[in-house]
C-alpha cells in the first residue's frame, strides 16, 4: 500500500474542514452562525496561527479524505509540561467513504509530530469508542480525573469560600 499523502491544511481548505468536522463527525450540517465563526476562524489562521495546526489527506479535486486538527497551548512549567507547552488534539475524522485506509492514523501522526516539533511535551484528546484502537496504538493512554464545566460556575452557595488568610468565610 503505497503512503498516504498528508499534508498540511491551508487557508482554502476551510470549507472542506468545515464539511468532516461538523456534517461528517455529527452527521449533520452545521447552522449558519457556526459555519461562518468556523470558515471565519480557519481561513485567517490556517497557515500563519503557529498555535492552530492541522493536517489533511487530499483526495483531489478540492475534496479531502480526512483531518486532524489541534491546538498548542502555553500554561506554566512544571513536571508533567516541560516548556509549560501542550497540546490537545480537537478533530480527527475521516470521510465515510475512505474509512480503513489508513488516513485517520496518517493525519493523527502528522498533527501530533507537529505538536511535539512546537514543545508540546503532552498531547492530550477526547476519544470516541470507535477512535480508541488508533489512539491506544499510538501510545495515548486514559488519564484520570479529567472534568470540564460548560456551563456557568455553580451557585456561591454551592461552593465553601475562603478568607484571604486561609480561613474558612
């Protein structure tokens, strides 16, 4: 089987990212509030942002395969990030009619190379059940304790404060 071509994505294949990250991944299109903040966001950065990155398997003609997208993120230095640099891989997805050819695999290891090349010294990602076999086969493995709050902070109420001092309010 000869190598996939990978390469990476450009300001132009925007509309196409748009089409695998949102029609293809969710099986359904995207509203026209999303589709502009996405084709907005993707053609000013694609290219230029060193922080945006992704990769794409072309099947010509305009048409891509699949994609990988990510994003580098600076926090602080420690001992799990080095550099204090990660990265967190948002999108990989392969159209439907190219699946088993190997591309999600050719464009997660594009993206991840990258990220690493950047001083990611972690790459972190969110798997469906049905992507866990690629990324445990490339070396990611589950962490725990990991939560996320996409809703307002809770009530104060909820929550015991503390005073400047350390003492309980």
């Amino acid at each position: 089987m000869p190598p996939t071509p990978v390469r990476p994505a450009v300001p132009e294949d925007a509309e196409e990212l748009l089409r695998l990250r949102v029609d293809v991944l969710t099986g359904r299109p995207a509203d026209d509030a999303w589709r502009g903040t996405f084709l907005k966001d993707m053609q000013a950065r694609l290219g230029t942002d060193p922080h945006l990155l992704a990769f794409v398997a072309d099947g010509g003609d305009g048409v891509l395969t699949a994609c990988a997208i990510g994003v580098v993120y600076r926090g602080y230095d420690g001992p799990s990030y080095p550099g204090g640099l990660w990265g967190r891989v948002h999108t990989v997805v392969t159209d439907p009619r190219h699946r088993r050819e190997g591309l999600a695999e050719a464009v997660t290891r594009a993206l991840v190379g990258a990220l690493q090349e950047r001083g990611c010294s972690s790459v972190e990602l969110i798997a469906t059940s049905e992507g866990l076999p690629l990324y445990g086969k490339l070396g990611f493995e589950p962490a725990a304790h990991y939560l996320t709050l996409r809703q307002p902070l809770a009530a104060a109420g909820s929550v015991r404060s503390v005073a400047p001092d350390g003492r309980p309010g």
